[in-house]
C-alpha cells in the first residue's frame, strides 16, 4: 500500500496527456501499483471528455467517413487486430531484466547508478536507476531542479519519512536529504531529472534521490 | 434491436446513448451505430486536433481515431467508462503517438505510448468498481456546472491546448500560484485532491 501519491496537478497533467515519457513511466508504474490514484485519473480522463465536449465544433469534410469505412474495409475485422496478449509491465520491456541483474555502476560506497536516459530519445531530461544496498547510506546532498522519483525495490527513508515501493516524491531545490535504505532489501528508484545535465559532467553531478 | 440490451443490470439505466452505440459497434459491428457516433465525435475531435497545434494534422487524427474506435470497440466496457470518457482517451493517445512519429529521428520507440497512458478498461483485471466509475463521469459534468468560468478557462488550456500550468500563466498574465489554486480548486470539487495531501 502506497502512501506517497503524485500531486493532483502532476496527475491532471499526465490525463492531458502533457507529460514527458519519462514522467509519464513514473506516474504509470505508480498507477499500476494504486487504486485510489487510478480512480483519480478515471475522474481526470472523464474531465477530459467533458472539457472536449464544451469546447466549439469544426465540422469535418464530406467524405471522410467514406474514407474511413474504405479503411476499415480494407484491414482485418477487429477481432483478430485487438490486443488480447497479457501485459508485460512496462518496466521489464524497458529494462529487459529484473532490476536485480542490470550492469550497475558502483559509484560512491553503498551507492550504484545506471543511467538509462538513451531509452528515451529526443527528451531533454535525464533518467536513471538508482541503488542503495540494503542498510546502505547516502551521503547528505541537496537538488538542481526538480526530480521526480519512484522507488521500484524495497524501501528508504529520509527526514521526511518512511518511502516503500511505488511511493512517489519529487524533490526540488529545497530539498536536502540524506537517505537510508530500510528493510531487507536493497532500495532500487527510478529517477527523472528535469534539470539540464551537461554542465557538471556525470561524475560531480551524481544521482538523486541518494546522492548528487 | 441487437441482442446486448437483453439483461437489463441495475446499471443499466446509466448507460448514456453514446456509451450504448458504442456498444453496438463493438458487439456486431454497427455501421450505424458507428456513423452516429462519428456525427458526434468528429467536430469535437477536429476541433481537440485544432486547439493543440496540429491543425494541418486534424483530419489525419480524426480518422486515426475513428479507425482506432472501429478496432477496439469490442473491448469497450461501457461499465469501465463512459464512451465519450474511452474516446477522449483514444484522441489523447493519438496525438501523443502522432507527435512522437514526428519528433522521431532514428532511434527506435521502446515504450510505446500505450505502455504508459491506457486506455480505461483496457489491459485490466481489476474488480468491476463500474458505478463508480459512471459516477464520475456524471460527478464531472455535474460539478462543472458550478466551477466559476476562471477554473475553468485554465482546465480547458491544460486539456485542449497542451499548456502548462506556467504557459497557462504566461498567457493570461497571471502568477503561476494563481494558476495551480484555480486548478485545485477546481480539483477539490471533483474530490480528486487527496484529503491528506501537503500540496
């Protein structure tokens, strides 16, 4: 049970369908985790509709619904186009492994990275796994920009609390925290950084939510 | 006429006419039922395609949208969402698609926009929570009716035109604080705010 949810705006935004992909992964692994976000989001996508249907009307050209029947015609019934294969989760066609076995990158004591930011070309925001060994601590840091992040594994905890699987937290500038990974497990996030990464270079400027 | 209105359900008397055309598409393919809804549809989705900066694309993406309702209808759950509900999300999912086609360079597509926005009632074995869900359907256009127009200027940027919470500041000339309170407020009527939340 999840205790950490995104804000109501972040969500409005995700139904507008406004955020980035890579914000969007993160409110997705959190909805499919989340009951009482996904009725949020039911209610948000219903605003949609009613939004869209008060809007002015563009009436649309006289022979497109011909041109749409010659196009249903000419491809297979819809039985047999309809998605009817169980779901992969997203995380594991993105990752194609168990987050467990990825080729981390120890960085500094119990901290290890792996920046996967080239599975989302043409963003501008950089995204990356992190891992803190079980019992493990971070040093202190504080934040550039905001960034979002989901734990995927396990669980940290920071002076603003107790953060399990698929809670959700974004810190910003203000934010200085020094986690620890709590439980038995070693504690694996998902992290979105909106800030621009060139200008430290990837060694000063290391990861968020443990260390940076 | 078709054989689904057979078993009337309690819920059945919340099923709004679109949701029940949509219905018939699904079930038996109902070229009728299916240019109704198209009648209905496509202005408000040309003009969805218009507001968010695709004008020289909105023919394109009312077809795709309608091609895509015409395949999908047979997993249209009308106690999972309202039809106008589903094909919102439908023209949602489009644009971003459309978009990211466009955008592309050479790198392949990993996640496809699916995998992250869905399609309600799709992809899920949850627990029917149905009138629930019609509820808030009907709750929406319910609590709209009340919104005073600023919330809900702001909310029809957001939705129709792509804007984010700061553009839509920008344009109005107002500070982004003002902005995200309309909102939640607007939020708070429809309870989509949590009660607990430090925002």
């Amino acid at each position: 049970m999840t205790r950490h949810h995104p804000e109501s705006l972040t969500l409005m935004e995700f139904s507008a369908g406004n955020l980035s992909e890579p914000h969007a992964l993160c409110i997705r692994l959190h909805l499919d985790e989340c009951s009482l976000c996904r009725s949020r989001v039911d209610t948000l996508d219903s605003l949609g509709a009613v939004m869209m249907e008060r809007q002015p009307k563009v009436s649309v050209s006289e022979s497109m619904f011909e041109s749409i029947l010659a196009k249903i015609d000419s491809s297979p019934s819809p039985q047999h186009t309809a998605k009817t294969s169980p779901r992969i989760s997203v995380l594991q066609k993105l990752l194609g492994d168990d987050v467990n076995n990825l080729p981390w990158k120890r960085q500094l004591g119990d901290v290890s990275v792996l920046d996967i930011t080239e599975k989302f070309p043409d963003q501008n925001e950089q995204v990356v796994l992190q891992k803190l060994v079980s019992g493990g601590k971070a040093p202190a840091h504080t934040h550039r920009g905001n960034e979002t992040t989901i734990v995927l594994q396990g669980a940290f905890a920071d002076q603003k609390g107790v953060f399990n699987q698929w809670d959700f937290v974004v810190l910003t500038d203000q934010d200085e925290h020094k986690p620890v990974a709590v439980g038995g497990e070693d504690c694996i996030t998902l992290s979105v950084l909106s800030a621009p990464v060139k200008l430290t270079g990837i060694f000063t400027r290391m990861l968020n939510p443990f260390i940076r | 006429m078709t054989t689904l209105e057979q078993k009337p359900t309690r819920g059945e008397g919340r099923k709004d006419p679109w949701s029940q055309l949509l219905v018939k598409v699904g079930k038996s393919q109902d070229r009728q039922a299916y240019h109704a809804l198209f009648e209905h549809f496509a202005p408000q989705l040309k003009y969805y395609a218009m507001a968010n900066g695709m004008a020289s694309h909105a023919e394109e993406l009312v077809q795709e949208v309608f091609v895509s309702i015409w395949r999908r209808a047979c997993l249209y759950d009308w106690q999972k969402a309202a039809a106008s509900t589903w094909i919102f999300t439908i023209a949602r999912n489009q644009r971003i698609d459309m978009l990211r086609k466009m955008r592309r360079t050479s790198a392949e597509m990993q996640v496809e926009t699916e995998d992250l926005w869905q399609i309600p009632g799709e992809d899920e074995n949850e627990p029917v929570t149905s009138l629930h869900r019609l509820m808030s359907e009907r709750r929406v256009r319910e609590s709209l009716r009340h919104l005073p127009e600023e919330q809900i200027t702001v909310i029809a940027k957001v939705y129709m035109e792509q804007k984010s919470h700061q553009m839509v500041a920008n344009e109005l000339n107002i500070p982004l604080g003002t902005v995200k309170s309309r909102v939640r407020l607007a939020l708070n009527k429809l309870k989509v705010i949590l009660q607990d939340q430090n925002v």
